[in-house]
C-alpha cells in the first residue's frame, strides 16, 4: 500500500480546519474544570460533547464513569474504537478534556472560556491543554476518513489536572480496550509553532522530609551561642553538602542522563532566564548542556522548611527542624534508588553530630522515548513533511506521572509524546493559547504518521 501523498492530506486538513476551530471552540465554552469537581454535571456534559465530536469522525465512542481506589465514583472518560483492518497496527490516542481552573479572570487580556483569536492564535482556557491535544485527534481521523489504516482506540481522561486519581484502576479494568502497538499522548508541545517535537524524556520524581535534631529543647542563644550551632544552621549545612562549588549535585548514586536521542539544540540562555525571572545577577547551578541540566540530571529543591516566622522570633537556639525535599530524577533512573541515595548521602553528613531522621514519601517514575523505535521514525518522518523543517526533539524537567504508569501497563507498546504546545502557550496559566498553524500542521502531521504506521 502507498502512502497518502503530503498534498492530499494538507487540503483535506486545510478543507476541514473551520470545523475543527469551531469544535475546540465549543469545548472551551464548556469551563470543564475539573478542580471544581471531577464528578460534576460540568465534567459529564465535557465527556458527552467530546464522544459526540469523535463519533462524527467515526470513532465509537462512549462516555464510562471511572471508580476510584476506595470505590467511590470518579471521572468521566471518554473511550472508543474505529477499527480498520484485524492485521494493522493498532495505535491508542490520548488527550484529556478537563482544563485547569481561572482564579483570577480578570488578568486575563480575553474572556478566559469564550474562544478568542488574536494574530493566529486561538485564546481561552483549554484552547491548548489539552482541548488541543482533542482538536489534534478529530482533524486527523477526520483527514484520513474511510482511508483509515490502522486500528484506533481512544481515550480522552477526565482528570488529568487532578493528578488522574482512577487512571490506573480503570486502565487495569479495561485493558482490552487501551491495549495497543502504539500510543500517541498528545498533551505536550512543540519547540515553537513552527518547528515540531517530540518529547523525548520526563524526569521522574521523589521527597523525603528530613528531621535534624540538635537539642532536647531549646536553649537561650546567648548562654549557649557558640558552642551549639541551631538546627536551622544544621540543615542548611546538610543541605549545602550536596553541592559542589558550581552548584552541581555531588550525591553518589544520584544517576545524571543526557539528552534522550542526542541534543539536537541547546536551550537558550537569555530564554530561559527571562521565562524564569531569575534575577539579572544570579548563575545558573551546574555545567553541560541547559537542556540536560533541566531535563535530564537529577535536581533537589528544598520546598517546604519548618522554622520559628522572623515576625516572632525571640533569642533561642531552635532544637529541632524539619525540611521537605523535593528530588527530580534521571529519566531512568528508578525513584526508589534515587532516594536510597540522597537518604545514605544524608545520615552520612549529619554535621557536627546533629541527630538526621529520614521520612521517605512518594516516587514517580520518569520516561524515556525508545530513539530507534519504528513509531519514533514515523513520527519524526511526519513532523518534518508536515511542518517543512526538521524536528527538534525535547525533553521535559517535570513529570505527566501517567505516561510511565502506561509504559509498565503495556510494555511492549511505543509510546510517542505529541502535542498542541509551544513556548507561547501559557498552558496553566493566564492567557492560554494555541497557535492556529500550529495546529493545523499538527494535525497533517499526525494524520500522516497513522497513514504511514498502517503502510
Ligand atoms: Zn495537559
């Protein structure tokens, strides 16, 4: 079978787009917040419209309420099939139809939940995450229509914003229906609007608070002010024995990656400082690549730290404190083992004898793209006749802890992180939009990649 040619695809892409715009309109008007209830009226009429919108591109599709854990009712899923032919591959879509709340309309330019253009993007809250990432799939199975050749399943999650709570019990319910050769998440981004990407990492993720003692209770500071250092003091030297002078990561069996597939282009600095809000003097920590210090090497940040207001304070040795370390991880590295490491590295430097106590909470696995993967080379093979330039690929500093939960569900599949996002996009934030060429060549694009995973 020959593959479609580029200029078919882009006029029927081209051809369809009002309809696709009109559709993501729509579902932004449908203020699917899930942080205001995930079992809400809002969040079924959300699922409802979206198993409309794939049905009129020929997915059977059908809204199914999730249980969580403990057994009470959870989100609202949309699940479906188009199927084409028992011998071809079959590929899984996702994307997620609620969005993020708007504490705070007012700072927005336009009116967050009625779609707005402006210069070639599309304004409103879910324009881009991920009513995009919706948007992507339609058009392509609407593009490719009865010339569908591989099988589809899809799945549009209804709480991803919460942290999807019954994402794994209803994956492990309904296996049949996400089994798949091939899963395209569409809930991230491109490099910019006009040069496309895969994600090709995700950090995984690990805390532990950690108690340093130095006193049975507190003390005056000024009777023993010399000779017994407080257990604020204590900490920060705990936490500064981490690092070395240039500010990198010394702790040993804390696993450091580079780029998943080869840098293809450094991060900018000027970029990245100003997307930061560094201030002008400060020195970004650590050495090599940006891209790897944000991406793939592993980073502590101290986000939580128990110790007496400055408004309150009085002239004592505080006797004890207690810090909540956040740890980003190597894509590959397993969580359990990074925080193995960090603990032993940190009972091993107690400073000056001060009593170190461990409390390990929560791991989340990182990602890595398979770089040789057949899948991957279509993509990429898609994305660059679809936007006309090379791709370059990028990683990713956070974590979408679902993406690694179905790469251990389904193990054997290739799992290809797409999306309707660029540097522009605001996603989580005021003024959230999608880039309107963007998206139509998002749309070529994928539509493509099916064509070609079916060839
Ligand atoms: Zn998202």
């Amino acid at each position: 079978m020959t593959a479609l040619h580029i200029d078919e695809v882009r006029s029927r892409a081209d051809a369809d787009f009002p309809r696709v715009v009109d559709v993501l309109s729509r579902k932004i008007a449908l203020k699917s917040v899930s942080a205001q209830g995930i079992t809400g009226e809002h969040m079924r009429r959300s699922a409802e419209f979206v198993a409309r919108e794939l049905h009129k591109v020929g997915v059977d599709a059908h809204v199914v309420q999730s249980s969580n854990p403990d057994g009470t009712a959870g989100a609202y899923e949309v699940v479906g099939s188009k199927n084409a032919d028992p011998n071809a591959p079959t590929v899984l879509l996702y994307a997620h139809h609620d969005v993020q709340p708007v504490p705070e309309p007012s700072v927005w330019d336009t009116d967050p939940f009625t779609a707005t253009e402006v210069d070639g993007r599309l304004y409103g809250r879910g324009s881009c995450d991920d009513g995009g990432g919706i948007a992507i799939h339609c058009g392509a199975l609407a593009v490719l229509g009865s010339d569908l050749r591989v099988n589809i399943k899809v799945f549009i999650e209804g709480e991803e914003e919460m942290g999807s709570p019954s994402f794994i019990p209803f994956i492990e319910a309904h296996r049949d229906e996400f089994d798949s050769d091939v899963i395209v998440v569409a809930d991230s981004g491109n490099w910019s609007a006009d040069i496309p990407s895969l994600t090709t990492s995700l950090r995984g993720n690990t805390s532990m608070d950690v108690t340093v003692r130095v006193l049975r209770h507190p003390v005056h500071s000024g009777q023993y002010g010399g000779a017994v250092l407080d257990a604020n003091t204590l900490a920060s030297m705990l936490v500064s024995s981490m690092y070395d002078g240039q500010g990198s990561l010394i702790v040993p069996g804390l696993v450091s990656g580079e780029p998943v597939g080869g840098l293809q282009r450094d991060l900018d600095e000027a970029t990245v400082r100003e997307d930061s809000s560094v201030v002008d003097s400060y020195v970004f920590a650590g050495i090599g690549s940006l891209a790897s210090r944000l991406w793939t090497k592993p980073s502590v940040t101290v986000i939580g730290w128990d110790a007496q207001p400055v408004d309150t304070s009085f002239n004592v040795i505080a006797d004890a404190t207690r810090i909540r370390l956040s740890l980003r991880t190597a894509p590959g590295q397993r969580p359990e083992e990074a925080q193995r490491a960090l603990g032993d590295f940190l009972l091993a430097h107690a400073p000056h004898g001060a009593e170190v106590t461990l409390t390990p909470l929560e791991n989340g696995m990182g990602w890595a793209m398979n770089p040789d993967a057949e899948a991957t080379k279509d993509a990429l093979e898609a994305m660059k006749q679809a936007f006309g330039v090379e791709p370059i690929n990028k990683g990713e500093g956070g974590s979408i802890p679902f993406i690694p939960e179905l790469q251990r569900l389904f193990p054997k599949a290739q799992v290809l992180v797409t999306g309707p996002e660029d540097p522009k996009s605001n996603a989580h934030s005021p003024n959230e939009s999608i880039s309107l060429s963007g998206l139509r060549n998002n749309i070529v694009a994928e539509a493509l990649l099916l064509d070609k995973l079916g060839c």
